[in-house]
C-alpha cells in the first residue's frame, strides 16, 4: 500500500503504526518494519527517512 501510495502521489507521505495484539511485542512489529519492510521500500526507490533509526543489535 505504501509503495501505491507513492506511485499515485496523493500524499507526501505515511505512518506507520504497529498494530500490537494483547501479549504480543510492539518490539517484534518495529522489527519487522525496520529489517524487513524498510529494505523492500528502498529497493523501489523510497529513500530511507532519516529519522527512522535503526534497531540496536
């Protein structure tokens, strides 16, 4: 959806919210974003947001 929201330039840009289940990690939602959906992002031409930081190891 991101990525359509990009080619239809309708907006400037997205928020993203982890939607968190009771007993589940808000940890493992950032996670996934940063190492997984970030990655798919740049590889179709979004720059990373330079305030997104990334997970400490």
């Amino acid at each position: 959806m991101i990525l359509d929201i990009r080619a239809a330039d309708v907006a400037d840009g997205v928020t993203v919210v982890p939607a968190v289940a009771a007993g589940d990690s808000r940890d493992a939602c950032v996670g996934l974003l940063l190492d997984e959906v970030l990655p798919i992002l740049e590889t179709h031409g979004l720059p990373p947001d330079p305030t997104v930081r990334p997970r400490a190891s």
